[in-house]
C-alpha cells in the first residue's frame, strides 16, 4: 500500500544533456498530473503524462524536467551579412555628416538588432523522450519507496484504530442485552408502582421485553462492522491501489455506526457508539491519504 505523497529526484548524463526529472505528490481525489518542462521542449509534457498515468493512480502529481545541453551544440549563431552591411554603411553616413571621430567596431555593429541570430538546432524529439523517460522512470522508483514507506505507516496506524473499534463492538454486543434485562427489570418495578396490590402478568412484561429488544437489537449491525474489518484489514494488504475502495468500505462502517446510535436508548451504549465513530473518523482521515 502505497501514500499518495511523495517525492523523486533523477538526474542522468546522455548524448551530452544533463537531464533532471523531479515529482512530488500530494493528496487528490483522483489523478491530476501537471507537467513543466522546459521552453522549446514542449512536446516532452504529453508522453511524460501518459507515463505517469501509467505508474500512478492517484494523487496531485507535479513533474519538474531540467534539460542542459553540455555541448552546446543545440545552438547555432547566424550572421546577417546584409543587414550588417546596411548598419555599416548607416554608421559611415552617420560619421561622415558629423565629421566624428571613426570609432566603428565590430562589437558595435554585432550589438545591432538581429545581426547575430541564434537559433535551436532541430532535436530528435523521439529520442529526447526517450531519454527523458528513462530519467523519470528512475525518479518514480524513488518516489514509490518514500510512498511505500509512509504508505506502512498508515496501514499500522489503521489496524491499531480496527483492533480499538474490535475492542468497542465486543463491549456493544456484551451490553445489548444487559440493557434489555435492565429494562424489563425497570418495566416490571415501574407497573408494579402503578398498579400497587394488583398481580403484574410476568408474560406481558416478557412480550414488552421482546419487544424492545426487537427494536434495540444491534446484533446486524455488529455482523456487519466485524465483517467490514476482515475486509478493510484485506485490502491494507493488497498491492493494488485500494484508496477508494477503502474510502467506500469507511463510509459503510460509519452507517452501521449511526444505526447503533440510532438503536442505543441507553447512556453506555450510546459512549461506546461516541468512542466508535471517533475511531472510524480517524481511520477515514488517514485513508484520504491512501493511493
């Protein structure tokens, strides 16, 4: 089980470009990958996204690409040998209606708008992506092992909240029906008040009992919770990304809770129900940050 946070860094030498891939990642509900590359190497940001898409799931992913050409042979210097002639031929007019000094160089003709021009030479772009791949591809290893690594941390912390929330339901199914033994002990004093010298049928305060516990019983729902914790406990172990597949078994575990509370006419019970969905919150927190 992976985080979606994270970060890689990859840098390699080739065919005399030093070529830097950088990414890091936070928290998304599903994949958003941006990708910024360098001016005139555009044509990087569509295959660098498809790969990415293609080695994670989810999560913000940003993509930083430094390319350097050590060489320099990706640039070419032109020079404009007729408008260099024409500012020349400007400069010695220029001179000679002023009668200044003949201080025409080189350098100040070179200064002149586009009289030296450089110019990218065409890259193979084919094999510049491929290059680069091979350098992200380096950057998400990276990526995934701090991801794997916090991604553990997440998975212990989850199974010490399923053992607590294992811990509560036992003592939810302990008490239910103490709490109906409570209230048919506190139905029969309470007619037995009422009625004073007359006989209480024991039957009718038994058919009341039932009744209740029909009403109160919570027994569905912690099958149901029991069951939702062998399955979350499975997917922490999955190799898949299984971040909204949890996020979805969470929001079930949070409804049986509601319907226990619903259920809970009784001030401990209704505690334990506290206590639970406190545990359940916190396990849905640290799933947002689950892949």
């Amino acid at each position: 089980m992976k985080s979606m946070t994270g970060y890689g860094r990859a840098r390699e030498t080739t065919d005399g470009r030093e070529i830097v891939v950088e990414l890091r990642a936070v928290n998304h509900r599903y994949l958003d990958v941006n990708v910024k590359a360098p001016r005139g190497y555009g044509f990087l940001e569509e295959a660098i996204k498809k790969l990415a898409a293609s080695k994670i799931s989810r999560g913000k992913v940003d993509i930083y690409i430094s390319i350097v050409d050590l060489s320099a042979e990706e640039t070419t210097i032109t020079l404009n040998h007729e408008l260099a002639q024409s500012y020349y031929d400007a400069l010695v007019e220029l001179r000679d209606a002023l009668h200044l000094h003949d201080d025409i160089s080189v350098m100040s003709i070179a200064k002149m708008p586009d009289v030296l021009v450089s110019q990218r030479v065409e890259v193979d772009a084919e094999a510049l992506t491929n290059s680069v791949s091979a350098v992200f591809s380096e950057a998400v290893n990276q990526f995934d092992k701090m991801r794997e690594v916090e991604g553990e941390k997440l998975a212990e912390d989850i199974r010490n909240r399923m053992h607590t929330i294992e811990e509560i339901v036992e003592k939810v199914e302990i008490r239910s029906p103490e709490r109906v033994d409570a209230y048919r002990e506190k139905l029969e004093k309470r007619m037995n008040e009422i009625l004073e010298d007359v006989t209480v049928d024991p039957q009718r305060i038994l058919t009341e009992a039932a009744i209740f516990a029909d009403k109160t019983a919570v027994d569905e729902e912690t099958v149901r919770l029991r069951s939702h914790l062998n399955q979350l406990d499975c997917m922490l172990s999955d190799n898949n990304p299984v971040g909204r597949k949890l996020d979805f078994l969470v929001q079930e575990m949070n409804r049986e809770a509601n319907t226990i509370g619903s259920k809970a006419n009784d001030s401990i019970l209704a505690n334990y129900v506290i206590a639970l969905k406190a545990e359940i919150e916190k396990i849905r927190e640290q799933i947002q940050n689950i892949e």
